[in-house]
C-alpha cells in the first residue's frame, strides 16, 4: 500500500526533537511530608505536560511532524514506544555515532514488524469472514464460484453482459460482514461509472456474470477484494466484504 518503513523512519528523525524538548519540560515534582505529620493517603496527582516553546519555523516543523508521528502510531494501536531509546538512537545517528541497527537492518525489522503486526490483527477478520462465507454458501440461493466468489441474485436483469474492457455505471451498498457500512453510493444518492477491471477481483468477476438491470448481493472472500492489506481506516486487512450491486448500464 506504501512503503510503511521510509514513513515511520522518516517521521522518528524529526519526532525526537520534540520529544527531547517536552520530557525537558515535564517534570514531576513531589513534596515529602514533615516526619511528624500523619496524612492519609491520597491519589498521587499527575502533572500536565507543558507544551513545547516554538522558537522558530524548525521548531514549529518539529512539533508540527511529532504530532503526526504520534497519531500514526495511535491510529495503528501503537502507544508503547519507547522515547528513551528513540531519543538516544535518533541523537546518536545524527551526529555519526553507533546505533543498533544499520539503516538498512532498521527498514527490514520495521517492515517486518509491521508485517506481522498486520497478520496478527489480520488474523481475526479472516476467520470471522472465511466463518461467515463457509455458513453463508448453504443459504438457499446462493452461488458460490469456482474462485470462491458468491453471489445472490435479487433481480434478474434482461441486457447484456459487460466485459472486461467495458465501463459501467452501478449503484451499490457496501458493508462488512457484521453489516458495517463503509462505502454507499446509494446513500449518496449517486451512481459510479468505471472500468470493469478496474475494480476488486470480486466485482470484476460478478459484473461480467450480470445482465444489465440485475442487482445482485456479492459475499467477496477476502482473496478477491483487499487481500492482506487494509483499504483505509474502514476495512481491515484479511476482510470479507458484503455488496449489494445493480448494474444499470454500459457505459459507451
């Protein structure tokens, strides 16, 4: 989807130097009680982190790609990083001294990381999905093709066929197989035109099976849609998907 490593390295370079100037900032400070004085215990109060002092556009530049660095790592359930190691190994680097890792080590074990990291979550929504498909394939009705594709046809269209090469304009409706919505042109009201094979492996199979005038509900094994990777923050990797497809025309 993108070189995940050159992201994360190239965002730790710059997040340091905020990092380094905030821990600075941020100290805790406690009062020792006189000897003779009994208190009860109380809930030991956190101070709040002092924001950084921007001085300059390279200060504000730092701050500006820590935050990002930050909410990346966030947004991938990544929150234990620690700062003291990124803090020594990013100065150390900087100014030409030993690190763990070479750079070209560090892409590896980063994409490696990552790598696992995603099976892992990936890991859960493959056999929801390949549960899903295996129960839904004895409905009445269903199809299932040689590819693992399966399809329910809601309405039996009469014109013809598209093929690879065509373009069409469908409606559809979009969800996860726990009915999660991610995607609706019928919510928005507007239908899309593309290229057949320009879409998941799965549509571009049924689309080619549908009369235009048909709507068809597809169930995309996970192969045939985003495989091992995500499609934004909506659909996980390794995600089966549900879409309810009418195909109102080839598009000349």
């Amino acid at each position: 989807m993108y070189k995940l490593e050159k992201t994360i390295l190239a965002a730790l370079v710059a997040g340091v130097l905020v990092t380094t100037g905030s821990e600075a900032q941020t100290i805790k400070k406690t009062t020792k009680p006189a000897a003779t004085v009994k208190k009860a215990p109380s809930t030991p109060v956190k101070a709040a982190a002092t924001p950084a002092v921007l001085k300059n556009k390279m200060d504000s530049l730092s701050a500006a790609i820590g935050v990002s660095f930050s909410n990346s790592l966030n947004s991938q359930g990544i929150s234990d990083i620690n700062t003291e190691v990124l803090t020594k190994t990013i100065n150390a680097s900087l100014k030409g001294g030993k690190t763990a890792f070479t750079p070209e080590d560090a892409n590896k074990f980063i994409g490696e990381y990552f790598q696992k990291l995603t099976e892992e979550k990936g890991a859960v929504f493959r056999v929801e999905g390949e549960k899903f498909l295996e129960e839904n394939k004895k409905k009445e009705g269903v199809v299932t093709t040689e590819s693992g594709l399966q399809y329910q046809i809601i309405k039996a269209g009469e014109g013809p066929k598209p093929a690879a090469t065509d373009k069409v304009k469908t409606h559809y409706h979009g969800t996860l197989t726990n009915g999660t919505v991610f995607d609706s042109s019928v919510e928005r009201g507007e239908p899309v035109e593309f290229p057949v094979n320009g879409v998941i492996k799965g549509w571009t199979e049924a689309l080619q099976l549908m009369p235009v005038g048909s709507k068809w509900k597809l169930f995309i094994p996970y192969q045939l849609a985003y495989g091992e990777r995500a499609a934004g923050p909506q659909i996980p990797a390794y995600s089966a998907l549900v879409f309810e497809v009418e195909l109102l025309e080839i598009v000349k």
